[in-house]
C-alpha cells in the first residue's frame, strides 16, 4: 500500500509533519533499534510522546526561539527525538559529526553560540567536555549516560521527567512557519573552516514535497540508518522524509556492524554513498575472483544475462537459465541486503557508471541524486521509472541552469538563506537574483538530465591550458576491481600523476595467478612488476580520453585513505589538498626528470 504524501504541501513546519502521524497511525513502528534478541520497534506514539516531554524540559530550562542546540550523538533512536523536540519549540539544532576533534567541536559550538547540546557518553562526552571550556556560552550538556566525575552534565531522563506543556508546546508550534530557521548544518570543510549553512523548515519541506514526483513510498518501508545523521543527506533521506511520510527507520549499532544489520533488519530501501558501493562491489567481484573458473561462470553468465534482459528481451532458453541463475546468485546477494531492499539511494558524491550498473544487474535498482547542503540538500534525482545511469537524473522541484563557464545554478524554495555570519561568503554562494553557484561543473542533455563532470575548484588546468576533469576519470578508475581509490594531481604541469591505493583481495589474487613469490602487502606494492600491472590496467581503462587526460606515472600506496587519518570528509570525499600535503615529497618525484 503506498503512502499518501499529499499532506506535505499543507503543513507549515517539520514538527507539524511529524505529528500528524500520530493522529493517523500512532501505533505503527517509526524506529527499530537493536537488541540483544534482535530489532524492536518504537511506535509513532512513543516517538512522539518522548519528542513532547523533552520540548517541555526545554521550555522549563529556558530555551527561547532561536536558540542554537547542538547535537553530538550516533545515530539512534534519541537523535530522532532530540531533534524533533529542538524544531518544536522553535531553536535550532545544529548537529555535529562524532569524528570530530574536541578543537573541531569548539569551533562549530562557538561559531554559532550554542547555548546547549546533547550528547550520549563515552568519548563523545570527553571530546565534549574538553571543547566546552572554550565555549562560554554553553551552560547545559546534556547526556544519554551518566557522567563520572563531572558535575557540569545533566542526564536526558532528568530533562524528560514531568509533565508534558501541552500549552507552551502548542504556542511556539503555532509560531513557526517556513521561514523559521530550522537548522544549521556545517558543512565538512574540505578546503577551509566550515560554514555554517542556514535552513529553514520551508528549505527542508520543499524538498520532501518534490519526493513524490520521484519514487513511490510504501507504509511497510524501513531504512537503515548508517550513514552520518548529522549530513544533510542522512538527515534528509534517513529522518526526515522517514518520520514526515510515516514510514520507519531501523539504526545500524555501528559502522563496522552495517553487514549484518542489512540482515537482521531487513530495509527495503537504503541510503548510501558511492565510496561504500564501490567497496562492496570490490570485495564481491575479489571473492569470486578466489574461485576457481568452474565455480565463477555461473556468477559471470549471471551478470551477462541480467545486464542483456534490461536493454532486450530474452529469448526462452536465455530466460530460462537467467531465471535459474536468479535464484542461485542473484537471491543470495539480495539476501545480504536483508532479502527486501528494492532500491538503492546514492548520493554525497559521483557514482560511476560501472558501479551502478554492477548493482542493477544483481537485482538492486540504484537512483543517484545530487544536491548540496546549501540547497537541503536535493537538487536532482533519477526518477525510478526512467533512471540514467552517468547522470544524476532531472532537477527536484527546483530550477537549474548551466553558466557560461559550465557551472550548474540553481534556484528555488529549497535553497539557503545564507551562511551563518558570513556575509561575504553568502554573497559569493548567492547572486543578487537568487542563483545558487553550486561551484559543480555540468551539463543538461536534451531531456534535461543533468551529468556532472567536476568540481568547479577542483578542475585541474595543465601547462598546455587544457580543463581537465579528476573526478571523472577517477571514477574511471576506481571502477576496476584492482583499484581501490584514486587521486588525480596535474595542475600547472605537463601531465597527469595519479595516488593509488589498490584493492588488496583482487591483487593478492593476481600475484597469485602470476606466479609471484608469496610477499606481504607492503612488498608487494613496491613491487615494479605490480606498479607496471597498475599502470597497464589505468592505460587500458583510460584509452577513450584524449592524450592530456592520460596518467603517466603513479604513486602506489599501501594504506587506504580514511576519514581518521584526515584525508576523508565523514561521508567519504577525498580532501584533494590533504592528500597532496602528505604525499607532496612522493608526488612531487613522479615530475623529477620531466
């Protein structure tokens, strides 16, 4: 049964949309959340009986409209509720990533004064206790676990305890209205100190009201949350859209337990990000690569078969193994998903195509959107019914144009206020007719498909003057099976260089095959007869693109890159300029000689 979405229109702010799904179907599941014997559910009435009681402790705390509140916690079910009770009263919430520093918290809680925040316990607290010593405007921490030896905290419970006000509740709902600041969501920083982005409820319910147009929801939908809440595409796609359409959510325990929550909580629907697709494509494809040949044709004639049937008919006999096939390969990889899931959201960053048709192919429809935080965060979606592939589908209740120099634009209800106290910046990110400049490179085909090429700071300009796109042939790249990740240097050169961080599992398996001598991973990428491998395979992949887009030489190393080291943002960017500054001195040899 799919659920009627046409209540969105009407409401005037985030809490309102919520609540109506306790009139309509309180007693239906709005969260799961993990036990030791497995997911239980919270109702719609329990979710929103808790929402109320801590709105109310806030208004007996003193929390005023406007208020800043942070909110530093995993995802789980009182994220949910914190946030909602936040937005109810009418302050803002503005929520931080659990990797950040304690100088990172400081620096997000003194920019934009907030005067509270919640967190759960452990070293998020400690983090948050060291950071609050520069914040003098933070009088209240509150917390899901008692603190030890700190008598600055309070406990959730503690503000939950009495009576609901009913009362003051409903006056400061009445008083909000699509032009009421909401949040702020600060951005991940990948060149400089992140800026606070401004969203209002109206920014947020504009987005949710171009959903319908895209895909259609079910009551019986679930999610799993696992991805950072405290991005605009989680807390969109993950939370509000969830508890807005009645639908529920079940919550990963950990990053690391993602696997086997798929399982257990058997989502229909999951939210993710490329980097994360490209890894489990990786490590599927390194898997049967182990296998011997006999036990890998019925796996490779799988994908053939599937990826023939979604541009043609089969014929009978072809229909009949693939349908044989389904069952034997197709069945258990969607079994990993939790055996429902039927359909794949990946947004944050470019998909390649040869990602996303690796997941078609098994059965797992995946619609790319693209959006950024300044516009909350949706800008455009492949529509279910017409998705793609290499683009990022038509443009979602907003407008969009290509400037002159190949920069996507975009205006609407969806986007942005401004920066928070950054006038300046503002300006820049906004012209005086409302055009967001979302510093993407693209272009619109003819039926209005937006392709993204680069990042507009990111495009590297050589010492020939030829634009040359990294993304795009990083994507590339990373599509083949021995390449994990990949980064694209060559700006004010002669010719491109390349960072590599190879797939372990897929090149174990060539060494094998190759007859190698058995050598650890280190060895092994410093290998010449490996580095001459990867360079084969990237001239190969990379034979279509003119001469000035061909990589010349490559740096192997044998670490990935991650969000702890610093070289990734918290949904998995590349920090392009981090990464020189690592590797400058190994970069830099590539062009010695030159």
């Amino acid at each position: 049964m799919n659920v009627d979405t046409s209540g969105i229109q009407r409401v005037s702010s985030l809490p309102e949309a919520l609540f109506a799904n306790g009139d309509h179907g309180s007693s239906r599941p709005a969260q799961w959340y993990r036990r030791e014997d497995g997911y239980v559910p919270v109702t719609y009435a329990q979710l929103i009986s808790r929402v109320r009681h801590i709105a109310s402790g806030l208004i007996r705390a003193g929390i005023q409209p406007g208020d800043r509140i942070g909110l530093l916690m995993e995802n789980r079910p009182e994220w949910a509720a914190i946030d909602y009770a936040i937005l109810s009263i009418g302050a803002v919430t503005v929520p931080l990533y659990c990797n950040y520093r304690p100088q990172d918290i400081a620096y997000v809680l003194k920019d934009c004064g907030a005067v509270a925040i919640f967190t759960s316990g452990g070293q998020l607290l400690r983090h948050l206790l060291q950071a609050s010593r520069e914040c003098p405007e933070l009088h209240r921490i509150y917390c899901l676990e008692q603190a030890t030896g700190s008598g600055s905290t309070e406990l959730l419970t503690s503000l939950e305890a009495g009576e609901i006000e009913t009362t003051a509740i409903e006056q400061r709902l009445a008083s909000l209205t699509r032009q009421t600041l909401a949040t702020l969501v600060y951005t991940s920083g990948t060149t400089a100190n992140p800026k606070g982005v401004m969203l209002t409820h109206g920014n947020i319910l504009t987005n949710l009201e171009a959903v319908p147009d895209v895909l259609q929801l079910r009551t019986d939908d679930r999610m799993l949350s696992f991805l950072p809440l405290a991005h605009a595409l989680e807390r969109m796609g993950g939370h509000f859209l969830v508890y807005s359409f009645g639908i529920s959510v079940a919550f990963a325990e950990r990053p690391d337990t993602v696997a086997k929550n798929l399982v257990e909580a058997e989502p229909t629907i999951l939210i993710s990000v490329p980097r994360m697709l490209e890894v489990v494509r990786s490590r599927m494809l390194a898997q049967v690569a182990k296998q011997p040949a006999i036990q890998r044709q019925p796996f490779n004639r799988y994908l053939r078969l599937s990826e023939r049937r979604r541009h043609a008919k089969l014929n009978l006999f072809d229909n009949l193994i693939f349908r044989l096939l389904d069952g034997l390969v197709g069945g258990k990889v969607r079994a990993r998903f939790g055996g429902h899931l039927r359909l794949l959201v990946s947004g944050g960053a470019p998909l390649s195509i040869e990602v996303g048709e690796f997941f078609e192919n098994l059965g797992l429809p995946v619609i790319e959107g693209y959006g950024l935080t300044e516009s909350a965060p949706l800008l455009t979606v492949n529509p279910l019914h017409d998705r793609r592939p290499g683009s990022v589908g038509k443009a979602a209740g907003v407008e969009l144009r290509i400037a002159e120099d190949g920069e996507i634009l975009a205006r609407g209800n969806n986007i942005m206020p401004g920066y928070w106290k950054l006038p300046e910046a503002t300006a820049e990110a906004l012209d005086a007719d409302g055009w967001l400049h979302t510093g993407d490179i693209g272009e619109l085909d003819a039926d209005d498909y937006l392709r993204i090429t680069d990042r507009k700071k990111d495009l590297i300009v050589n010492s020939g003057g030829e634009n040359i796109a990294p993304q795009r042939i990083e994507a590339m790249l990373v599509g083949d099976p021995m390449i994990d990740q990949a980064v694209i240097f060559g700006d004010k050169r002669p010719y491109l260089i390349a960072l590599i961080v190879p797939n372990r599992e897929s090149c174990a398996v060539w060494a094998k095959e190759s007859g190698l001598p058995d050598t650890d991973w280190e060895h092994l990428c410093r290998a010449e007869i490996f580095r001459k491998q990867i360079q084969s395979r990237i001239n190969g992949i990379l034979k279509p693109l003119n001469p000035f887009e061909q990589i010349r030489r490559i740096l192997i190393v044998d670490q990935p890159m991650t969000i702890e080291d610093g070289l990734l943002t918290p949904t998995l960017k590349v920090k392009r300029r981090k990464v020189y500054e690592k590797f400058a001195a190994q970069l830099e040899q590539l062009y010695a000689g030159s």
